[in-house]
C-alpha cells in the first residue's frame, strides 16, 4: 500500500460500494444493510454492493472492486473482521477511500476512530462528510502477513481468540443472543490453563526479555477484545505503536487486573510494562498464538512495521 494524500474535490459526485458481511453482529448487520438501502435510495444515491460469502472474501471484493473503479468509496459493513479484510484487500490501491458502518458485536476500530455506533448517524455523517483522515496501520510478517488496524496481540489473548474462533458453540450462542457469555467462558479456561512462556520483544532495535509473559499486545488505537481499553493514549495517526507487555503475575492478579483496565490503573500494576516504538520483533519461547484485529495469524514469532499514514478514511464530519 503506498502513502496517501488527503483533500477532497467538494463538487464530486460520489459513488458508493458497499461490503456486507451478512452473518457480523450474529446477522443483525442485515437489517442494518436493509435500513440503509433505504436511505440511499431516498437520497438518490449511486452504490452498489456485494455480500461476503466466506471468511477472506472481503479482501477479494475489495481488491475487484477497487480494480474495476478506483475512486469509489468503499463502504465496509460489519464487525472488525469485516474492514479488517476490506482494508487489506485495499492495500495497494494507494487512491482507495475507506469508510465504515459498525454493525459488528465488538466494533472496536469504530470506538477507536470516534465513528458514532449508531449504524443510521454513521451512514449520515458519510453522506454528508466534507472530511477525509488518513491513519496508520500495522504490517505484520509471521506464517502469513497482512495489516492491521486495531491491535496485534501474541499470547493468551490470541489463545483466547483462537478457541472462541474453532467453537462450535460461538454459533450457538451469538443465535440466542449471549455471545459474550462464551468469550467468558473461554476467558475463563484460558486464565485457568494457559502457561505464559519467555519472550523476546525488540523494539526499534532494543531488546528485552521477559519471563512468565502473559501476553504482548501491540495497538494503534485504545481499543481491543469488544471496548477493552488497553492501550488508552495510543493514536490511529500519530505513527507510533503503543506496546503493552504483562509478564511475571500470579494468575490471580491476573484477572483482577483486568477490572483496573476499566479506569487505566492496569497501566500503573508491576507487571505490566509500557513502551512506544515502530518496528517491533517478537518471539516466544513456547510458540504462543498470534491475532490480528482478532483473527489467528500465526504462533511463535512476528515482525511488526508501522505504516504510517496508509489508509484514508471517509468520516463523519464534527
Ligand atoms: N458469509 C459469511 N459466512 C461466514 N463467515 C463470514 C461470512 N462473511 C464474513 N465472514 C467472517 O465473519 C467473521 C466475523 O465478522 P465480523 O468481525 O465482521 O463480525 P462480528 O464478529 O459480529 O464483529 P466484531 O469482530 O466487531 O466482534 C470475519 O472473520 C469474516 O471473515
């Protein structure tokens, strides 16, 4: 993906393609496709859409789209998953405008960006946007590679992700409404079984070790895990990745550490290290899980690289 300008002609017309995960926010994103069809055929909007069919398949839709028309603006509609996979499949289209609809059961890159959460303000803060931001993203090299936006995380919060990922009760669950019952519950397991291991973490060429690391979590904006402010002064644009290393608890501490999160006062535990950097190498010792934006990109070791100022963003005018 190259470096992007921003600026906007005011007199263009805009057109509009539209990425729709169906099954984001256990399918309540259709009604929300729905509500906003009506609103673009109210207003005389041009658009178009597509549905992703599979895990993957917004990064193709978004590459096709974008090598068909290049200066529409695409509209990602659905969870973090879902402008997760449209920002990669937009990477190297450095003219590619991105803009965003939560309808998602986490949606942390939406709190992140001050995008509103309510679906029908963010569609008409799009329409009638004047502003375009361009903000940073994260390159991550491991068994795959790929970008993020949110937070890269190598640990037992990747653990975590990757069982609720393989559960077959997830489905279930989301169907009656309780999905985050299971993300406790296999936070719980995890807290209860998963072995912190060594880590290595360089970070702009310095090193340091950490024993009994719980997990690594590198983050561009504050949010992880569904509203989890992690990384509270981290900025999607100010070229720096905020890290958050928690190391050496007991595993009771552990969790109530998690409810200081709330306030920030995780930032202030012995335990939990904070650093600011732009390349970054980790390796674990026992091949602790990655994520990505919440997605399991890989185990073991990772190369991280700012990229700053690589996405441009249509948003809601203030
Ligand atoms: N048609 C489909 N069938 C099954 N999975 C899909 C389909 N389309 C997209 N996906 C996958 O669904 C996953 C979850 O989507 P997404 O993250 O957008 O929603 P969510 O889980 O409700 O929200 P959040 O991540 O914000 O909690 C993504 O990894 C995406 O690849």
């Amino acid at each position: 993906m190259g470096k992007v300008e921003a600026g906007r002609d005011p007199f263009e017309r805009r057109t509009y393609y539209f990425i729709i995960n169906p099954v984001a926010k256990n399918e309540g994103s259709l009604k929300i496709w729905e509500k906003t069809m009506e609103t673009l055929e109210r207003e005389g909007i041009t658009y178009n859409y597509a549905f992703t069919e599979y895990k993957g398949h917004g990064v193709e839709l978004a590459r096709e789209f974008l090598r068909r028309q290049g200066d529409a603006i695409l509209v990602a509609i659905g969870g973090d998953g879902t402008i997760h996979e449209v920002v990669n499949g937009a990477a190297g289209f450095p003219s590619a405008r991105i803009a965003y609809i939560p309808a998602g059961s986490g949606n942390d890159f939406a709190r992140g960006e001050g995008i509103n959460s309510r679906p029908s303000k963010a569609l008409e803060g799009l329409l009638h946007s004047e502003r375009e931001r361009i903000i940073d993203l994260g390159y991550y090299k491991t068994s795959s590679e790929g970008y993020f936006l949110n937070s890269l995380g190598i640990g037992l919060d990747a653990a975590i992700t990757r069982v609720v990922n393989q559960s077959q009760m997830k489905r279930y669950f989301n169907k009656i409404g309780a999905g985050k019952i299971i993300y406790f519950a296999y936070f719980l397991w995890e807290w209860m079984t998963y072995k912190p291991d060594e880590m290595e973490v360089v970070i702009d060429g310095e090193r340091h070790t950490f024993t009994n690391t719980w997990l690594v979590n590198i983050s561009n904006h504050p949010y992880f895990g569904g509203g989890i402010k992690i990384s509270p002064n981290a900025k999607p644009d100010d070229g720096i990745f905020h890290i958050l290393v928690i190391h050496n608890i007991p595993r009771l501490k552990l969790l109530l550490m998690f409810s200081t999160v709330l306030w920030g006062g995780h930032l202030r535990i012995k335990g939990v290290d904070s650093f600011e950097g732009r390349t970054i190498r980790i390796t674990s010792s026992n091949g602790a899980p990655i994520q990505a934006d919440g997605d399991n990109v890989g185990a073991g070791d990772v190369c991280i690289d700012m990229q700053q100022q690589m996405v441009k963003l249509v948003v809601q005018g203030e």
